[in-house]
C-alpha cells in the first residue's frame, strides 16, 4: 500500500539514480523497463543484480541514512554512514549502498567503515540529488559559510552601485534590508560573545549586515550604532579606541562609527577626530579613517584631508619632498618618454571604448600610438561579440530585467 511517503521516497530515490546514471541513460533504461514490462508488476527481480543489489537497500529498507563527513587536511575528508535518528530510534544495523558525487566521479559507501576521499576545493556533495542527509564537521561548515559570504558580498557590490539611480531601487534596498533583519537581531542580542566563540566566517557575515543594513539607513541599526558609540565616548573618554574601554566587537566598529558620524551631531565627529590623531594602533586608526568616509559633510571631509596633508608636511617636510620630486619626474618624462606618455593618455582615453560606433575616434587619434590601437579595436569588437552570447545572462542587464517585473507584490 502506498502513502505520501513511499510516493516522496520513490521520487527522491528515482532522482538520485537518474543523476548516478545520467539524464540520458537513466531515460534510455526506464523507457526500456516500461517496454519489457508494461503489463508487469515490476518485481525487483526484472532488474540486473548490481542494479537491483543497490536499490534494495533503498527501497526494502525503512528510515534513510546520515553521511558523516569529516577534515582530514586540506584535500581529503573521511566519510561515515549511519541510520538518521529524529522521533524514533533506529535499527544499527541497516546499512545502504550510497554513491556519492564528488568533483565529476562517483564513489561508493558500502558498509559502515569510514572511507577517504581527496576532495579538493569541493564543499558540498551529491547537489541535493540523494535520499540522504550529510552533515559536515565545524571546519566544512566554516568553509561554506565563507564562501557563501564572499558570493552575497560580490554580488552586492556588483548590484548596489550599478542600480543606485535606478527608480526601484527602493525594491532592492527593501530585499536586503528582509534577507538581513534576522540576522541582525540574532547578532545584537549576542554582542558579548567572545572572539574565542566566534567563527572567523560569522565574524565577517556580521561585518557585512552592519555595514548593509545601516548603509541602507535601517532604523534599528543607526539607533543601534548611536547607542553604542554614546556608550564609547563616556568609556574611552581617556584612553584609546584599542583599549579594553571599547566594548563593541572589532567586525561592528567601522559600520557603527560610519553610522553614527553620518547621522549625528559634529560632536561626534570631534570625539572621533581626536580618537583617529592620538591612536597607536594602524588597525583601529583604519576602522575609525573608514567610519570618517560615511560623513556626508563636506566641511569635515576638507578638514581631514587638510590636516592630514599638513601633519605629512611636518614629517620631515615630506610634502615638500614629494613636490619637487613628482615636478622633476614629470618634466623629466615629459620630454624624454613623450612617446610613452602619449601611449598612456591613449590607452587612458580609450579604457572607457565599448561600442563599435566608438571606434571611428580610433582613427582620429592613430597617430598618438600606432602600436596598440590594433589591440584597443580587437578588445572592443570582442567585448560586442561577448555581450551578444552572454549578455542576457548576466547582471548587467538588471535594468532591463527589474523594468519587466511586477512591482505591485
């Protein structure tokens, strides 16, 4: 008798094996069963041995199995399989035929011993096509969550600049704003926690919702910030920023000073002044010279570069140093690399080429450098012909795609 579950197993197990096989083969066999056996009632036994043997361990078999995975070094992991367990338990002694893909090959686990594979970079196995769970240990799952990371990251700032000026933009902002409050209130709730327990990848997936979030002027995250940086100043009125006085985790500090700089008083802005000129420490002097970047007063943004300028003057008189000798080294290329320099304004004012229409002021600067407008033409022809094939797969054209949604959900 079947029921919602044998129906789920069965199409989990028929997926599983049609990615073993192949979409192709897999297609090929099962038109071929149902050929031989269409008035059947598809007894194990129509099947081959090996086939059969790998599929009786799914199918007359209750519950699925867990596939351990473990680090070994660098390249190669150590692999366990054991009966999953949630409300009841399990019998020990049920063991399944799992293949297993990883890096375009198939691997077996056969019985309970652990097995080893070499790995490589790959993270994640069977692409969620097998009737099994897999849990990694602590360093795949740090693994995972970098590189998850790095991709939102990448993306995001691929998107976010490039859609700025777009007239829904607001329905990005919204989306981030969604997909990151969770983890905002999971991350404000625990702020005491220790570096110690604190994985390096969670360390940075919270630097990047603070940055985001107060970015996108979140409420909750600029009250945060100011909250914070008010608690800071009465802290570290005497001391330096890299002190023990400050209790905000090094990952938060540069999107809470950015924050609260941008959305309060001057005061602000001079207690961090003074904290940026009188701090020992490189790190920390960064974090508060990237806080000062959210400042959107162009006064105090004048004011730190004039006094940065003047206090390198101080040091030895650098700045007049470096005066003198970028006036002799321009003079001196100026007149000795003129063919060179022209080369360096041609390929400056050409970078920009991306159209074939642009390529008739080719031909108005020839004479500058004959040497690379050759190369200059092809890297734009090519440039077209890509965005021919693959322009309608890539981000660039989110303008174009975000135009045809409904922006009434």
């Amino acid at each position: 008798m079947f029921n919602s579950i044998a129906y789920k197993k069965s199409t989990s197990i028929i997926r599983m094996l049609e990615s073993l096989l192949g979409e192709t083969k897999f297609q090929e066999a099962l038109r071929l069963f149902l050929r031989t056996h269409l008035v059947d009632s598809h007894a194990f036994d129509h099947l081959n041995f090996t086939l059969s043997d790998f599929l009786s361990s799914w199918i007359e078999q209750p519950r699925f199995p867990v596939i351990h995975i473990r680090t070994l070094n660098a390249t190669h992991v150590s692999l366990t399989q054991s009966p999953y367990r949630h409300y009841r338990p399990s019998p020990d002694d049920l063991v399944w035929k799992i293949p297993i893909s990883i890096r375009n090959r198939t691997e077996w686990i056969v019985d309970k011993k652990p097995k080893v594979f070499e790995v490589g970079n790959e993270l994640i196995f069977n692409d969620a096509a097998s009737y099994f769970r897999l849990q990694y240990d602590d360093a795949i799952y740090e693994r995972i969550g970098a590189a998850s990371i790095h991709v939102v990251t990448c993306h995001l700032d691929f998107i976010i600049p490039r859609m700025f000026q777009h007239p829904q933009f607001h329905v990005i902002k919204n989306l981030v704003i969604k997909s990151f409050e969770p983890h905002f209130n999971k991350f404000v709730a625990n702020t005491d926690i220790t570096m110690d327990e604190v994985l390096l990848n969670q360390e940075r997936f919270r630097e990047v919702v603070f940055i985001r979030l107060c970015e996108f002027e979140y409420k909750p995250c600029i009250e945060y910030a100011n909250d914070q940086v008010q608690k800071l100043m009465e802290n570290c009125k005497e001391k330096h920023l890299s002190s023990r006085c400050n209790k905000i985790p090094m990952s938060m500090r540069a999107p809470l000073y950015g924050a609260s700089i941008r959305h309060n008083n001057p005061t602000v802005f001079e207690f961090f002044y003074r904290k940026w000129l009188d701090e020992p420490i490189d790190v920390e002097k960064y974090r508060i010279w990237t806080g000062f970047s959210w400042s959107p007063n162009r006064t105090q943004i004048h004011r730190l570069l004039n006094d940065l300028t003047g206090k390198l003057a101080n040091v030895e008189d650098l700045k007049t140093n470096v005066v003198e000798y970028s006036r002799h080294y321009i003079v001196e290329f100026r007149f000795e690399d003129s063919a060179e320099l022209l080369e360096y304004i041609y390929i400056a004012v050409t970078k920009a080429f991306i159209s074939v229409e642009q390529l008739d002021l080719l031909d108005e600067m020839k004479e500058l450098a004959p040497g690379i407008r050759e190369g200059i033409r092809k890297k734009v022809i090519a440039m077209n012909e890509w965005k021919k094939i693959m322009g309608d797969y890539v981000a660039g054209n989110a303008s174009l795609v975000l135009d045809s949604l409904d922006w009434s959900l």
